[in-house]
C-alpha cells in the first residue's frame, strides 16, 4: 500500500482517539440531563395529581351552593305561605272574639 494510505490511516485513529473522550463525555452529560429531566417530570405529575385531587372538592360546593340556593327558595316560598296563614287565622280569631 502507498504511504499516504498508511498517513490517512494514522492520522483517522488519532483523530478518533483524541475525539472519542469528548464523544463520551458530552454523551454521559446527555444521559445525565435526561436523567434529570425525566425525575423533574415525575415530580411534577405527582404534584399535579396531588392538585387534582385537592381541588375535586370544588365540584361538590358547588353542587351544595346550588341545592342551598334551591332550598333558600322554597323556604322564601314557605314563610310566605305562613305569613298569608297567620294573617288569615288572625283575622278569623277575631271575628270569634
């Protein structure tokens, strides 16, 4: 083989031996991010389930304010009602008096 086959060869592994620690290197701080994101990312959901979770109770108050405003109604309603009776009843007891 010529010499200048042997030269490329040569100056290809040096190349290579003198870039491979770089490669590792920026190859292990990658895995090392992504390590890192992936633990962040867990954090996070279980946060937001824990949120999730907090906050279903939400749902039900205001299910309960609706009830109470219904109930609020019909108690209008109902005092009316007994105002109308205690009138009339009133006014019928004197009649007998």
């Amino acid at each position: 083989m010529p010499e200048i086959v042997y030269n490329l060869w040569i100056l290809t592994l040096v190349v290579a031996v003198v870039l491979l620690p770089f490669i590792v290197r920026l190859l292990h701080k990658t895995f090392r991010s992504a390590q890192s994101i992936e633990r962040y990312l867990r954090e996070m959901k279980e946060a937001g389930l824990g949120i999730a979770a907090n906050t279903d109770h939400i749902t039900a108050l205001n299910s309960t304010i609706s009830v109470a405003t219904d109930i609020l109604d019909t108690a209008g309603k109902i005092n009316g009602n007994a105002e109308t009776l205690k009138v009339t009843m009133a006014g019928r007891a004197a009649k007998f008096n």
